[in-house]
C-alpha cells in the first residue's frame, strides 16, 4: 500500500473516531437523562449510541493499524498496546494507547453486560468519561493537522457538544419514572404510621 495512503488513511480515521465518540459520549449522557421528546423516543438514542460506538470501534481499529503498519512511524504492534514504549512521540502514543485500553474495558463489558450484570457495567462504563479526554488530548499531541483550520474547527465542536451535555448531566436530575409511585408509597406510609 502506498506510504502516502496510510498516512491520510490514519489521519481521517483518527478525526472520524474523534468526531464518533464525541457523539457516543452526547448519546451516552442523554441516555442517562432519559432523553426523550414525542418525535424521538428513548429508545432510538440508546439505540444510536450502540451503533455509533461500534461504528467508531471501527474508524479506531483502522486508525491504529493503519499508524502501525505505515513505514513512516515504524511503531510496531508493541507500541500500541503498551503505553509510552514507543520512540516516537512516545507520551502523545502512550495517551492514545491509554484512551484505547479504556475503550476497550467499556466495549467489552458492554457485550457481555448480561453476564456481569447491570453495577457492574455500570462502573466500568464510567471509564468512558476518561478515556474520550484521554484520547482528545492524544490528538491534540499526535495528531499532525492539530492547528489546521479545519481540524481546530471540529475539535472545538466535539469538546463543546460534550461539555454541555457532560455540564446537563451533572446540573440536571434525570427524570425518575417511578418518582410518582413512590410519592404516593410514601404517602400511604406515612397515613399508616400516624394512625
């Protein structure tokens, strides 16, 4: 394959991957909101979010193999699975390997969510809100295009359009389904103990 094709082929996926998480992680965080309005349902924001970041898996997968096989960086399977051993930008590499071992801990415990129930991935799913800086970070370093208008332009969207969503999560309470029901339990509770 052609030096030159690798090099743009790494660089492309590395910004669709980042523009793809940056939208797992919104849909991820209105999920968490119970998101919903009558021409959207919940459902299709959890459902989204599944395949946007299986889709995005895909877009990283190419990313890394593509940087590993091209002769320019000569990186080695070695250096992308263990952080910081590479000679080349070795910090900058070591926060992507970090990002991607992170990524891989949630998408594996999301396949067999069933199997290790619902704390569990729960816990480790939080991973996500570190591993998604991690990896900006991690462009910000490696990534040639950096300072480039274009790429500035969707950095500064994707870290935006988290922010705000990451800041709804954390100054919004997401909608108790059975806030109702347990108003009324509480009320007959408490009718009960009075008597």
């Amino acid at each position: 394959m052609n030096n030159t094709i690798l090099w743009y082929t790494t660089r492309g996926a590395g910004a669709v991957s980042l523009v793809l998480f940056s939208a797992v992680v919104v849909l991820g965080v209105l999920s968490s909101l119970r998101f919903e309005v009558p021409s959207w349902p919940r459902f299709l924001t959890t459902g989204l979010h599944r395949n946007l970041a299986l889709t995005a898996v895909v877009f990283l997968a190419l990313h890394i193999v593509t940087a590993v096989v091209d002769p320019f960086t000569h990186l080695g399977w070695l250096a992308a699975v263990i952080p910081f051993s590479s000679y080349y930008r070795t910090f900058w590499l070591g926060l992507g390997v970090i990002a991607f071992e992170l990524l891989i801990a949630i998408t594996v415990t999301s396949l067999v969510r069933g199997l290790i129930g619902h704390s569990a991935w729960r816990a480790i799913h939080w991973l996500s809100y570190a591993s998604w800086p991690i990896a900006v970070v991690h462009g910000f370093g490696t990534g040639t295009d950096t300072l480039s208008g274009w790429m500035l332009a969707i950095d500064v969207v994707c870290i935006s359009a988290v922010v705000v969503s990451v800041g709804a999560r954390l100054l919004l309470r997401s909608p108790d389904p059975l806030a109702a029901d347990r108003a009324r339990f509480r009320e007959r509770v408490s009718r009960k103990v009075v008597k």
